[in-house]
C-alpha cells in the first residue's frame, strides 16, 4: 500500500514438482492441500489491505525448462487431485480479485484458450475476478482465449486488437465479453482504491 500497488502477484500456488523449477522460491509445497490452504490465507490478509492478490500460475507450470512452450501432458485424475485443487481451495478460501493463467499447454491445448479449464476456473471453482495471462503469453489463438474468460494480456498492449476488432466484424466474437471484461477491471480498480 505504500508503494501504491494495486495488484500483488503472488501467492504461487503450483506443485512443487521439480527441484529444478525456477519458481519454486515462490511456491509454496509438494501438497495440494497446504498449498491451497497457504495461498488462500495469503490472499485474505493481502486483500484485507486494500491490495489484490493475483493467484498464480493457472495451471500445471511446475517446471522450468521450456515452461514458455511445453505441454502438460496429466491424467484427468492427477489434474484434479494434485495441479487443481491448489487453485480450487485458493479460490474458495481466499476469493481472489485477480488470477493469472500460466504459460504452457495442458493436454495439447494452451491455458488460456483451455476451454474446460477456463470453465473450471468460472463455473466449479466460482473465480470472478479479473482473469490475467502470464507476461506476452498469449502468442496464438488470442480470440479463443478472450472468448474463454481471459480479461487481460500483460505485457500484449494493442498486439491483439485488431485480432479481436475483425473477430468482432465477423460475428464470430461477442463484443460484449470485452465489456464484461471491463467490468471486471473498473470493479478491480473500485476494490484497490482506485491507486496507480
């Protein structure tokens, strides 16, 4: 609050996996469950101050080499119980303002353009918050990803406008998900105090 920061972005709450991962310092445990538990207290007590908290990195990023490009390849199982309840627990304990979407692939399809993991994160989980991509993460099917529930592209200003303008034109994309999207961001800034 002090450096008039709205957005925080921790906590990380992906698996501890790999000792050669290099956001393990940000990570919190090898178990899903004291993992969600930490990352949702983490977000209470940061919210509580007027900051948002911005859960990280949705999901199954728990490796370093080609984590920009890789393909998570898990069982329905095994993303449930271990990479997802994380997430799931964060996400009901803590209700973040803001979550942020990981760079790879799960099971052959990006992250963001994931439209059964991005309905997860909406529906099950009840995420309502402003959806966030990792730094220029988005680099193909950024209309899949936006029409999916992805609010903003960090570090993308204007890459993808006229992208979404010709979607737009086509009739093959809603213009009113970019309002709800705006929404989202106008009621995140009314939550920070307007700061920054």
């Amino acid at each position: 609050r002090k450096r008039d920061i709205n957005v925080l972005l921790r906590p990380g709450v992906n698996i501890k996996r790999r000792p050669l991962c290099g956001r393990n310092f940000e990570y919190y445990s090898e178990d899903p469950i004291l993992a969600g538990k930490l990352g949702g207290a983490f977000i209470r007590g940061t919210q509580s101050e007027g900051t948002a908290a911005n859960l990280k990195h949705f999901a199954v990023n728990s490796q370093e080499f080609e984590r920009m490009t890789t393909n998570a390849v898990v069982s329905k199982r095994a993303l449930r119980e271990i990479y997802l309840k994380p997430f799931e627990i964060a996400i009901r304990e803590g209700k973040p303002w803001t979550i942020m979407t990981s760079y790879n692939k799960v099971n052959g399809q990006w992250v963001p353009a994931n439209e059964e993991l991005m309905k997860l994160l909406r529906e099950e989980f009840g995420f309502d918050g402003v959806a966030i991509s990792d730094a220029m993460a988005v680099q193909t099917e950024k209309v899949l990803s936006h029409k999916y529930g992805l609010d903003f592209e960090i570090g993308s200003a204007g890459l993808h406008t006229r992208e979404l303008q010709d979607a737009i034109e086509r009739g093959s994309f809603d213009e009113r998900i970019l309002d709800e999207s705006i929404d989202k961001m106008l009621s995140l800034q009314e939550k920070t105090g307007n700061r920054g």
